[in-house]
C-alpha cells in the first residue's frame, strides 16, 4: 500500500470530507478506494455528459471516455466501498460547451481538443462547486499529474513522473483557485502500479481498458459527428500549392489536418504534406515537409499560474509543448495583453496546428498556455509539381 502526505496539512484523514470525481474508470476508482482505504471521508460523483441511447447515434459505446458503462462501473464501486455516489446530468452543458465548440472547431480549419475543452467548461467547475455544497475539504482526480503546494501557500501543477502518462498538457487550463483546492493521489505513480494497487484493493475493473475515443466519437470517426451537425462541412474547394496555383479539388476541409501526407488526392514525386488550411476560401495548401516548420506563433484565451505576473512575461525563457505528445522544447514567450502571448521557438516546428493548445513549463512546472493561432504562411518552397490522382 502507498503513503501519501495528507491532503489536508495538519488534519487527520478521519477528519477530511474528499469528493473524487469517477469516470468509471482503473485510475479514478483507485484513488477513491485508496482513500477511503486510508481512513478519508469519501464522496463519489461522476458527470453524464452524453445521451448513451440508441436514438443519440451514440449506443453504450464502450471504449469511450465516460461511457454508460463507466458510470455503471463508478456506481459500482462505491457501493462495494460502501461511500456515497452522484450522477450529475450534465448533457446540454456538454453538447453547447464542447460538441459545438468541437464542430465550429474543424469547420475553421484547426483541430480541437475537446478533452481540454470539457475539463475546462465542464469538468472542473461543477465537480468543485458540488464538492463545496457537500461540504468538502478538496477534490481528487485520477490524472497522472502531481502538486505541490509553493511558498507562498498556492498550488503548483507538475509533471507526472510517468512521462508516457503525464497529463499536464490536457490540465493547462486549470486555474490558481481550482488547484489549490484539487489534488492528483496518482501523480508519482506508473499505471501498472496502479494497476496494481487496484487489484490490491479488491476494485473488479483492475484490468479494464483505458478508453480510446472520444465520448461523442463513436469509433473515432470525427468526420461523421461534424457533419452530422454541419452539413457545410463538406463543402467543395481547391487544392492549391503554396503560390496558391490550383492542383485540384477536395470534398471539404474536414478531411484534412496540418501534418497530413496520405489521403492528399494528389501524386508527388516526393512526400507532400498539408501545411495549411484556409477556411474562409475553403483551400487547402500543399507543401513539402519544409514548409510545414513554424517558429513564431500566439497563443490566445490563456490560463496562466506561474509566480511571475503574467504582465511581467517579457521575454521569458520556458520549455514548450504544442502537442500532448510532442517532446517539449526551448522557446521564448512574450505576453501581449488581451489574453494573447506570442511564442517564438529557439528551432521551427512542423505540425503547429491551430486549435491545439501551446503549454509553457519552468522544468517539471507547469506554468499555464493557451489555444494556437498560426499567421498565414508565407512560403519559400514555390509550386510543386503534381499529378492529379485517378478517383
């Protein structure tokens, strides 16, 4: 069994009323049974977010994030644990703060994360002020993320210690007043010790599988959900190199993304890539792999939770990740005021693509960062000669 400090400096566990906000899934239910292992007063809630009816061209979905059966198996767990468990019906919410959002987000040519999305509008502010009115000291999540508290008292977000499932990229958006009243128990823990610290503790789902999709995605098929509610999505337009000559056409920007090489309708000698996406003219650039790089970008509607004030940001040398999965790197930030920052990286890029998020660390700190907005390209790589592929 592990031991953690407390959750509360200087009360007992006895003592603390703890919400864990369940998803149903191995890491979630591990920490409420750990707890409540542990001695703490433990409160259960899990969100619906979505409507699991056949008629919602959704189903059970199993395999998704916070599917039926993820609020089944939370219910579950807490009844053998013997703690109270809430569902909150949270479906309108989610379809116009997130599903909406998700759609508007293709239909401008940049790819959303509505993981980040739902946490931020969603997730964070209704698990705090439901945990408040019970009269809870704090909230756990199961997210491989660590905090610590700073010297002045506040909480600081880390790094997970498991690299391949640090989490931080997708919590950027967390702000001063949720993390000093959240904790992540998982965060100096690997997922195979949490594996198996679940079935140490008796959890029935020990072994089940994390979750692939996204909850509105039903077998990852994105196009199929915007379409469905944006018809315009596939709406025609032209492929076109970067000195804007027409190379043919395509059957809507939604089947594209930055960093894309297959599936382009066109035949190069030589590897091409999707290096930009015009919605307001429904083009799409092609390019070669140099084209793709990016060095100076923005990132707008920024969280921030660095100890510097963010109108001292002037610039300040940080790591960056643009992408979850991207190896962070050296680059320079400037706050411009109005929620806006600039980015500048020490070596360009490739695949900086819009709606994604720009996430600013000081080491294993994470400092806070805001969604990609990349300028129109200008191109040195000049026309590139193609065939136009048979249908």
């Amino acid at each position: 069994m592990i031991e953690l400090s407390p959750l509360i400096p200087g009360k007992k566990p006895e003592e603390t009323t703890v919400v864990v906000a369940m998803s149903g899934g191995v890491d979630s239910s591990c920490v409420a049974a750990l707890l409540h292992k542990l001695g703490y007063k433990v409160i259960g809630i899990t969100l619906q977010l979505w409507d699991y009816t056949p008629a919602s061209d959704g189903g059970k979905k199993m395999g998704t994030c916070c599917a039926l059966d993820d609020v089944y198996d939370a219910r579950r767990v807490c009844q053998t644990l013997g703690v109270p468990h809430y569902v909150l019906n949270y479906e309108s919410e989610f379809k116009e703060k997130v599903i909406d959002d998700f759609v508007d987000t293709y239909l401008a040519g940049a790819t959303p994360i509505p993981c980040v999305r739902c946490n931020q509008r969603i997730k964070f502010d209704s698990f705090m002020d439901k945990a408040k009115a019970l009269g809870a000291d704090c909230l756990v999540t199961g997210h491989y993320v660590r905090k610590e508290i700073g010297p002045e008292g506040q909480g600081m977000l880390l790094r997970g210690v498991d690299p391949t499932k640090d989490q931080s990229y997708f919590l950027f958006t967390t702000t001063q007043e949720q993390l000093n009243f959240i904790d992540f128990p998982l965060g100096r823990l690997t997922k195979d010790i949490t594996r198996d610290l679940a079935k140490e503790l008796g959890l029935h789902l020990h072994a089940k599988k994390d979750s692939q999709d996204i909850c509105f995605v039903p077998e990852g098929d994105y196009r199929k959900v915007v379409k469905r509610f944006a018809p315009q999505a596939e709406a025609p337009g032209n492929l076109v190199d970067t000195e804007g000559n027409i190379l043919g056409q395509h059957n809507g920007i939604i089947n594209f993304t930055i960093g894309q090489r297959k599936g382009l309708g066109v035949a190069l000698g030589y590897p091409a890539y999707v290096v930009e996406i015009r919605p307001d003219v429904r083009e799409v650039v092609i390019g070669t792999k140099d084209d793709l790089g990016v060095q100076t970008f923005f990132a707008d509607d920024l969280n921030w939770v660095g100890d510097t004030p963010i109108d001292d940001v002037d610039g300040m040398d940080v790591q960056l990740k643009v992408r979850n999965n991207h190896d962070s790197v050296p680059g320079r930030i400037t706050y411009l005021g109005n929620g806006r920052m600039e980015i500048e990286m020490y070596t360009p890029e490739d695949a900086v693509s819009p709606g994604q998020a720009a996430v600013f660390y000081d080491g294993e700190r994470m400092l806070g960062g805001g969604w990609i907005k990349v300028p129109r390209k200008t191109f040195a790589s000049g026309p590139v000669k193609v065939k136009i592929e048979a249908a």
